[in-house]
C-alpha cells in the first residue's frame, strides 16, 4: 500500500456493517482508522499528528450523534470533508463540504462517492 494513500476515518457503532465499509476502503488502497462511535473518533481528530483526508460516519451514533460528532469534527479540522451514510438520507441537509450517502448503500455507490469527493 502507498504511503500518500488518502486516509479516511470510519466512525461506524456496528461491528459489522464498519468492516465491510473498511474492507471496501482498504480493497480501495485508502488507509483506514477505525473508530466505533464519536469518543474514539474525537481520539483521532484531537491528535494533530495524525492526518485525515475524509471522515466517515454514521449518522444514528449513541451518545453524539454524526451531526454533532461532524461540528466538532469541523472545529477542530475546518476543511475536513465528511460523509454521513444515513438510511435516512433524504431527511439531512448537507452543509458544505459534507456529503451524504443512503443506506444501504453497494460497494460501487460507497467507492465512486468516496473518490468523488477525495477528487481521485
């Protein structure tokens, strides 16, 4: 795998559904954090050493939901992009410089949204 490979943060409550997401990624070549719900994946985002080229997170969190998980995302990574994969898409308002998935979501929709927005 290249070391410029983008690295995309994956913050996914179900065990499952977050390793496929992460299989498909890594089948991609991106390398991939994983984080379980918003604290881990505020682990990553607080560690300045630690770089991020997209967040993805679920939308139906426990405790801080992806909407909220993103404004703090945002605070502290201004031009982070992030992806909410919600099986409510049609309901959330994007602001700019986020995007929205449906679940379920194929392997191929996942891939071309993920390159879109990383621009590859």
């Amino acid at each position: 795998m290249s070391s410029d490979a983008s690295i995309i943060l994956v913050v996914e409550d179900d065990a499952i559904v977050r390793m496929l997401i992460v299989d498909v990624l890594e089948e991609l070549e991106f390398r991939v954090l994983e984080a379980d719900g918003s604290e881990k994946a505020l682990e990553f985002l607080n560690d300045e050493d630690q770089h991020i080229d997209l967040m993805m997170t679920d939308v139906g969190l426990p405790v801080m939901d992806g909407r909220e998980l993103a404004v703090q995302a945002r605070l502290l990574r201004p031009a982070l992009p992030i992806l909410f994969a919600s099986g409510y898409a049609e309901n959330i308002d994007a602001p700019v410089g986020m995007h929205i998935i449906g679940k379920p979501f194929s392997i191929d929709q996942l891939r071309d949204k993920v390159k879109g927005i990383l621009g590859h």
